[in-house]
C-alpha cells in the first residue's frame, strides 16, 4: 500500500498522545461536573470510544473532554467520533512539527509522515535562503502546492521565518482552511488548478516549492481505512491510475515556476519512488532521495533546473559569458 494514508498501527492520534491541545480551557472555567486534567477521563466515555475501536480511547477520551464546552458539547464530539470521522476533524486541530493547525471536517488530516517533508523543506529554505540573501537581499519564496489544511507550508514558515509563503489548492474547502493556518504566518492562499492558480509573477521566483499531492493509485483507494476513504475528499487521496497523476504535473511545470537555485520537494512512498524521481528527471532536475525510516517517510528532492528565464536575460546578467 502507499503511504498516503493514515498510518498503519498507531492511528493518526500518535501525535497529539503526548501533547494535549495547548488551547484546553483552563480548569476555573470548566464547567461543573468535568473532572480535572490530570483525572482519569470518564469510564463510560472510554468504553464508547474503545467499543468504536479507538485504540487510545483514554487519550482521545481526555482530549475531547478538553475541546468541549459542556456535557452536551461533549456528547456530540463523541457522536461524530465514534461514527468515524478523524480525531483531528473533530477537534478542529491536528498538531503538526509542534503547532496546532486548524482543520476542518472535509479537509485531509495532515500526516506525521509529512513532518519530513517539513524537515527537509526548511533545511533546504535555510540554504537557499543564505544564497538569496547573498546574491540580491530578497526574502526566500516558499510555495506549497497541493496544500490541503496549509499544514507543510505552515510549518516551514514557522521554520524560516523570513519566508514568504505561498500555498494553493484546487479544493474551495481545502483553500477556506487553509487560509486560517497560512495567513498568520503572513502567507497568502489561492484557489485552483495547481500552477493556474497562482499569480503569473511567481513565476521563476519560487525557491522552495512542496508538493504534497495526492499519491494513492485508483485502484486502492477502497482499502484505504474508513476514517480516509469517508471523510477525506478523493481528490485529496487519488493520484491516478499509478498514483502518480497530480505529482507528474506538478514536476513536470516545477521549472517554470522555481527560481534559478530553486530546489523542489515531492513526498512520495518507497514503492513510488522510482516513479517520481523519473518524472523529477524528465522535468530537466537532478533527483535526489531522502528517506526517514522512523516516520516511513520518502522525499524526492529536484534541484538545478533548466533556468526559467531566456537566454537574453541570462546574457544581460553581470559576470554572464
Ligand atoms: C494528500 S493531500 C495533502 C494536503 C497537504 N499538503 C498535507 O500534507 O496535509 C493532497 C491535496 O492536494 C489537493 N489537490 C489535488 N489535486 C489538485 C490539483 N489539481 N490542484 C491543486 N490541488 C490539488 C487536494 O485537494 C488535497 O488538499
């Protein structure tokens, strides 16, 4: 199976185990008859949870304790979570490299594997970061394509904070969500086909582009666990006959939009890799492959494309042959 999916063993909710909602009400303000952060979450919530399968029924049992008003608020999280839908749909966050992003129901749970991706991302902004403030002391362009909840441009923001950040998605609810996570890092989203929804004047300044597009083969999509396949959109899951249909487009366009030194970052799953860095190389970029087995994590980076401006503009540039 592909790894764009939520995790195998472990649900999603692995990262929030260890770090409870920072936005919990403080315990004056809880209302009468919620038992203490540190007490044991209601009996009768954790069987429910437990009896609908969720493995780490106390933890999500005390989380959603945290995220409601009130008995009755609590009542209708539980409803929605027992009837399958994500955790993170239901608390209207999911944490991610250490920020809590908001997301909302319809919209794809960003992934821990993701947080490589970030990693890789933000080490390759700091780098092409120094050579931009070297070369002209403009600020670093970062774009996420394919953004979904913003959750990767986000974070690689929070990681390079200098960064001007762009993000986009064809889905209007992915883009609404977006927007919530990516404005605050002063980042702007838009709404549309991959590169046509973007501003014409972004092209060849990109200096990070991140894809995290959809790579799960047709075919595959019926195995996917049911909190994916019935509440995430199957434009978020699809990628095509081999998977590999969005990313493809997304390479393939890369060097028009990266700027000269810009580098590209696809996640891709091991069995897909060599898939991707095909395409990565027919786009005219040397492919190079980074992968973290702790996260079941593969990044396909493409650097050194073709120079997207005209062989005049490049003749005209100081120290130019
Ligand atoms: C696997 S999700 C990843 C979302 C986000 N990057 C993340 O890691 O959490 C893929 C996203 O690609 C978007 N998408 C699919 N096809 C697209 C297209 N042609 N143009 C723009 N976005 C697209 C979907 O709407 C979805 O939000």
């Amino acid at each position: 199976m592909p790894d764009n999916r939520p995790q195998d063993g472990p649900p999603q909710t692995a990262v929030r185990r260890t770090a409870p909602p920072q936005a919990a009400p403080p315990q004056a303000a809880a209302p009468p008859g919620t038992p203490p952060q540190d007490a044991p979450p209601p009996a009768h919530l954790v069987s429910r949870l437990r009896a609908a399968g969720c493995v780490f029924a106390e933890d999500e049992a005390r989380l959603l304790l945290a995220a409601a008003s009130g008995p009755a608020e609590l009542d209708r999280l539980t409803d929605r979570r027992v009837a399958g839908r994500p955790l993170e749909q239901v608390l209207g966050r999911a944490e991610f490299c250490g920020l809590q992003i908001a997301v909302e129901p319809g919209v794809f749970v960003p992934r821990r594997r993701s947080e490589f991706l970030v990693r890789e991302a933000a080490a390759a902004a700091r780098a092409a970061g120094e050579a931009a403030a070297a070369a002209t002391a403009r600020r670093l362009v970062v774009l996420d394509l394919c953004c979904g909840s913003g959750a990767v441009g986000a974070a690689v923001a929070a990681a390079v904070p200098a960064a001007e950040l762009y993000a986009a998605d064809v889905d209007p609810a992915a883009g609404r969500c977006a927007r919530r996570n990516v404005e605050p890092a002063g980042g702007a989203v838009y709404e549309g086909d991959l590169y046509a929804a973007l501003p014409a004047a972004l092209r060849g300044r990109v200096d990070v582009l991140v894809a995290n597009a959809p790579y799960v083969p047709t075919a595959e999509i019926p195995f996917l666990p049911p909190e994916a396949r019935d509440h995430e959109p199957l434009t978020a899951l699809d990628g095509g006959a081999d998977g590999l249909g969005v990313q493809r487009r997304v390479i393939a366009e890369a060097p028009r939009w990266l700027s000269p030194g810009g580098v590209l970052l696809v996640e891709t799953s091991a069995r897909q890799e060599p898939g991707t860095r095909a395409a990565v190389a027919a786009a005219g970029l040397t492919a190079h492959t980074a992968t973290c087995p702790d996260l079941v994590a593969t990044v396909v980076t493409g650097r050194g494309g073709r120079s997207p401006h005209p062989p005049a503009a490049r003749a005209s540039a100081p120290g130019a042959a």
